[in-house]
C-alpha cells in the first residue's frame, strides 16, 4: 500500500507494532490506541518517534493530554464512507492544535484526497497504487471553496469582501 | 433572484470535470459500482428501475425563466421531454444516459444549475418556502439564509461523509410553508422580546421507517451564530450518529436516543469551542450575500385594482381560480400564483418541456422572470401585477395550467413510487391519477375543502404521507400492493404525524377508501368551513375507520 506525503510515493519510515509484540528502540512506531494509553508515559519516554493509531469511534479528546508528544496520528476509515475520521482530524488539527503529522489509513481512495487534506490530514496510506500515482492531481480539482479549511484555501466569501474592498466589480 | 457570480460558477464547473472523470472510470471499469456509487450520489445520479436518474437542486426553490428553459432543453435532449418536481425543490429527469449525464450537467452548470449533494449521505439541498421574499407574514427573507448555509456546507471537507443523508430547512414566516419539523434540522427565524431577530433550532425530525418530529434545542439562536452553530449539530452526528444500521442512521434516531436535553448539551460544548471562530457571522458578509439576491424593480399599484373586480364579476371560472390559486403578497397591487401541476390523471408534480417553456415566457412577461418551486409539487410565480391577473389567467388556461384545484383534495403529493423507483414496493402514481378521477368535479372538490393527499411507495416516506391529512402508504404483501392509510397528519406549524385507520387495503380499492373517508367527514363535520383536518382533530379516527371498514 503506497504512502503518499508531499504530494509523492514515499517509503514508510513507520513501524507498526501490534498490541503484544515488542517495540523496537529508536525506530519510528505505530502503536495500537489501548497500548498507547495504558503505556504513555512509559512510550513518550523511549527514544524514537511514536505514532498512534487511533480508532474512529473513540473520543479524540483522549489523546489531548498527550499531543505534545506525538509525532503521528493515523486515523482510520474503515470504509470510505465512513467519515468519522474527518471531524477527528479537524478536532486535532483546530481544537487541540496538534502540529504532528496526521495519516489517513484504511479505505484511502483518490475521490477522498482533496476532502483528506483539506480536513487536516498530510499523510496517506492509499489503497490503489494508481490513485497514488495522481494524488498531486486529484487534491486539485477544485480551485474555489466555501469554506476555509487546513490546506490554507481562503473560502470564496473573503475573496469576495477582498474583491468588494479593492473596488472590483 | 440569486445571482452567481465567478467563484460559484467556477465551483460548479469543476464539479462537472470531476463528475466527467469519474464516469470516465466507472466506463473503463476502474471503478467498481460500489466505489462508483457514492460518486455519483453526490451528484445526484441515482441507478433506478429502467435507467439513471439524475436530481437537480433548485436551491430555496427559486428558478430564473433562463434557468427553466433549460431544464427543458435537457428534458427534450437528455429525457423523454418532461421532468419531474419533486417534494424538496428538485427536479428529476428519470430516463438519462450514464454516458451523457456529464454533458447534460455542463449544460445546467451554464445556468448555474447542479446535482451536487441532491443525493448521497451529506447534506441536501437547503428548501424554505416558495413564497420567500413575497410572502406578507414573513419577518425577512430566508433565502439569504438557506444560501450561507449551502455554501458554507458545500462539498465540505468534513462533512461528505456523513452516516446518511441530513436535510435543512429555514423559515422566516408564522405559517410554516416549508415543513420545518420533518427536517434533519430546521431554523425558523423569528423576534425575540428585545425585538433581535435569531432562529428556533429543531433538530431530529424526519419520516422513513421511525417518523419523528423535530425537536427543538435552542429556542434563539443569534443570527450571527448560525453557522457555527449547524457545524457544532454536524459534527455531533457525523461522529456519533450510528453506521451500522442505515435504517437508524439518521440523526433522528441520535437525538431520541440520546434525549434532546443531552443531545443539545453535546452539541453546545462543542459550539462553545468554535462560535467565535472563523464561522462567526460578521454583517459585510451577511450583507454581501443579501446583496445578491436582486428583487424586481415593481411598480408603484393599488391593491384591487377595477379591472380585477370586472373580470371576476364577469367569469366566473375566472374568480374561481382567483379564489384559489392567487394570494396576497407583500407589495401592494401585486399577487402571487400558484400553478397547479396535478391534472386529472397526471402526475403530481410532472412537466412538460412545452409547458416549461410556455411558464418561463409567462414569467418574462408578467413575473419578471421568475419562477418557484414549492414542496407541494406545485409551480409559482411570485410577482404578477394583480391587473395582470386575466390576462395571465387566459394563458395559463390555454396550456391547462389554471387548474383551481391548489390545496384540494386532488392536489396530490406523491413520490414517484414503482413505476420508476428502485427502492418502492408499490406504485403511487397509479393511486393518485385514479383519485384525480374520482374527485374530477370542481364543485365537490371545493366543497371538501383544503385536503391533503400524500402517497409514498414505501416507507422511506418520499410523498410525506405521515403529515398528509389523509396519508397513503404501498407496502407489499405476498408480492402484492397493498396501502396502509393513516389520517390526521399535517406538516404545517402545528406539525402532527397521521394516525393509522386500521389494515392496509389492496390497490383496487384505494380509491373507494378515499371516497369513504370523504362522505365521513361531509356527515361527521359540525359547519361547512370545518376543514377535514379540524372534524379529524375533533372526532379522531374512530369513526372515520368504521365508516371505511364496515363494508369491507
């Protein structure tokens, strides 16, 4: 499954690790969301960058506490209807300003990456090599929006009071 | 009229590049049905019995004669050479080609016309009443509402996805004309004490399987808020809403789980994070988008004017289409006109290319080029000088369009059921044109006075039959059509879900059923203006139901 960051296919520097198996030193880690809270002090402590794979269905007001030190969150959408992970991804990114990266997994397809990025996300494990292949492509299609968003796009609204104030028609 | 300006015609024509490719996929079979099927939903492209159905917004019911003709280019081009108006300000073309649906929407997208999000699990097209910014009891105009709030939820980057669909509605009048409590969500703009002027939140209404109506969580809302505070209600669902069940996915099903009280207290926490955010309205862009809506320049006229009375003094069918399909707007000398589209034996709420061109020259000539659509199904144009009202009348009868049957028992409210939908387990059309028959006589019609008719092939409730005063319902019984009839429901502001009058009947005597129940309420009602739905209230069901099942 392809990595996309950056607008391009890159290998994964990340490890995932499972609920039991050992968690290597000085490697960057994936663990498991229960793992994570039932070890973080423990796992913030390790040398290495630590990522947590969150579930879609659990508050993301638990991790609050612990962003500081989290180099990643990989939110999950089991189907990609399943849009959970959009309002997740904003609450990090808004609410608890989490600067990390953010990872999409799971049912990661090319109709979903401008949605992805404009909701916060900057990594993307994609299902299809080939919509990996057209990611820069697919995030854009749309050149005007309504609202304003993580990927910096201002919403038409201000571009119109911008436009009004400068004396444009 | 609301006016596009380059950045929503851009938007619209990316849409249609994107839809483009993505059928361009779904052709070379690299994307699988399943993939394809959320794509073109939000487009809305629904697969249906015999072809493709493609579903465009006619947001806050409002259509230019420009944009109206070309609704009829498309039918004649696209389609069989009519379209069909649906019960949420859309219209439906039900025979288009998956290969030119793209080329058919970059048509609309010149008129500023679309399906985006008429389908698919985000939110629908914004409806609000079709008398908006004519109407004499509204407080102001809700069209510039239901407009933030479509922009502001259109292709949202978080809520596309949502567990199912979520419908809004905004009002602004005392008389509720926009069914406000059988949406996901409705605002209902009102004053309070201090004279601010802010929205009545309801949240949870809707039909299908579970009926609800909505409930309300914040009795006022400032204006300012609004957007801020539907995004608080969206993201409380999208999170928490249920997946795992479609039948109790809707929000619905949330908030009466939940309770209203702890649904609202989710909702508030969140909004308190985020109301003095970028979403806080601020007045230039308030102002911004009320700016372009442009209303008619009218004349300065009297209300009543001599020729109306002569001509109604002088034709009598003339006054009685006066009667019933003209009220009161709010400029003086002007009148707004309902169009009936429920002829005998048609269906409710169809038009004909022919007759969509002949409405659109109407209104450039005497409604200043505008057209509505109503949640009845029903055509209106909003700003005819009452000196116009003859002539007007004389074409509209020439093209069987001054049907004065608005709000009778023949003004029928139907989805378009098994004779085209997938998801119907009975026909609806068939029940409504055979009751048109039944009731064909003016005379009895007014005499039974204003009644409801709603009819839904199934129970996703697409006719609103629970809020019809009598409601008809097809379900299937060992593979035949049978008809569940409810009465007493109403969508107004005093909303109420009908009451189920006993076992479902087979399609042949649906009618007959009909017939009964209206010889009950002419010997149950105390005074001839003792509407149908006032001698349900009063008598309840009993004896409508023993009256409709002692013979059978």
């Amino acid at each position: 499954m392809p990595l996309v960051e950056n607008g391009q296919v890159v290998p994964d520097r990340y490890v995932y690790v499972g609920e039991d198996e050992p968690i290597p030193d000085r490697v960057p880690v994936i663990v498991p969301a229960k793992r994570f809270l039932d070890n973080a002090d423990a796992l913030i402590g390790r040398d290495g960058s630590l990522g947590v794979a969150w579930p879609n269905d659990r508050r993301v007001a638990e991790l609050a506490p612990w962003l500081g030190h989290l180099a990643l969150v990989a939110l999950q959408f089991p189907k990609f209807r399943d849009g959970r992970a959009y309002s997740q991804a904003r609450l990090l990114r808004e609410t608890y300003g989490f600067g990390g990266t953010l990872r999409a997994t799971g049912d990661v397809l090319r109709d979903q990456f401008q949605f992805l990025v404009r909701a916060g996300f900057n990594s993307f494990e994609v299902r299809k090599p080939a919509d990996a292949g057209v990611f820069a492509e697919a995030v854009r299609r749309y050149s005007v929006f309504y609202q304003a968003s993580a990927d910096g796009s201002v919403p038409a609204q201000r571009r119109r009071l911008q436009r009004t104030a400068a004396g444009d028609p | 009229m609301y006016v596009y300006d380059a950045f929503d015609r851009k938007l619209v024509t990316e849409r249609v590049n994107d839809f483009r490719d993505q059928v361009a996929r779904r052709l070379s079979g690299e994307l699988t049905e399943e993939e394809f099927k959320p794509l073109r939903l939000m487009n809305g492209v629904y697969l249906q019995l015999h072809a493709y159905m493609l579903r465009i917004a006619i947001p806050y019911g409002t259509l230019s004669s420009l944009q109206l003709r070309q609704l009829a280019r498309v039918a004649r081009k696209y389609d069989r050479g009519y379209g069909h108006f649906t019960t949420r300000q859309n219209i439906q073309f039900h025979w288009i080609k998956l290969a030119e649906l793209p080329d058919a929407m970059a048509e609309l997208a010149s008129v500023g016309m679309h399906g985006m999000q008429t389908s698919g699990n985000n939110v629908r097209n914004i409806t609000t009443d079709q008398w908006a910014g004519v109407a004499p009891d509204e407080i102001a105009d809700p069209r510039i509402w239901a407009e933030l709030i479509r922009q502001h939820v259109t292709l949202h980057p978080e809520f596309s996805f949502m567990p199912r669909k979520f419908k809004i509605a905004v009002g602004a009048s005392h008389h509720d004309r926009a069914a406000l409590r059988i949406h996901d969500l409705a605002l209902r703009l009102h004053r309070n004490a201090a004279g601010e002027t802010g929205f009545e939140v309801m949240v949870g209404g809707g039909l299908g399987r579970t009926p609800y109506l909505a409930l309300t969580i914040k009795p006022f809302l400032p204006t300012r808020d609004v957007l801020s505070y539907v995004e608080a209600v969206l993201r409380t669902y999208n999170q928490f809403g249920r997946r795992d069940n479609i039948w109790k996915a809707r929000i619905k099903i949330l908030v009466h789980d939940l309770g209203a009280e702890t649904f609202a207290k989710e909702v508030d926490t969140e909004w308190q994070s985020i109301k003095d955010g970028a979403l806080a309205l601020d007045r230039a862009v308030v102002t911004e988008i009320a700016g372009r809506f442009r209303y008619p320049a009218y004349e300065k006229l009297d209300d009543s004017p001599k020729e109306l009375a002569q001509a109604r003094h002088d034709d009598r069918r003339f006054d009685a289409w006066v009667k019933n399909c003209v009220t009161n707007h709010k400029v003086p000398g002007y009148a707004i006109v309902t169009l009936s589209l429920k002829p005998e034996g048609g269906t409710p709420g169809d038009a004909t290319a022919a007759q969509m061109d002949e409405i659109a020259g109407l209104a450039d000539r005497y409604s200043f080029g505008e057209i509505r659509v109503g949640h009845e199904q029903n055509l209106v144009l909003p700003h005819i000088a009452q000196r116009d009202l003859p002539a007007l009348w004389r074409a509209l009868d020439a093209i069987g369009l001054a049907l004065p049957n608005v709000n009778s028992i023949t003004d029928i409210i139907s989805c378009p059921g098994l004779d085209y939908c997938s998801l119907a387990n009975a026909r609806s059309i068939p029940i409504a044109q055979e009751i048109t028959r039944r009731f064909r006589d003016l005379d009895t019609q007014r005499e039974l006075g204003r009644l409801h008719i709603n009819i839904s092939g199934c129970i996703n409730a697409c006719g609103h039959h629970h809020v019809g005063h009598i409601g008809i319902l097809g379900v299937e019984k060992n593979g035949e059509e049978f008809y569940q009839i409810t009465l007493g429901g109403k969508a107004d502001e005093n909303a109420t879900l009908g009451t189920l009058i006993g076992p479902a009947v087979p399609f042949a005597q649906v009618a007959d059923v009909v017939e009964d129940i209206a010889a009950a309420y002419l010997a149950l009602r105390q005074r001839p203006d003792e509407l149908f739905i006032d001698t349900v209230k009063r008598t309840g069901i009993e004896p409508f139901r023993e009256r409709v099942y002692a013979a059978r």
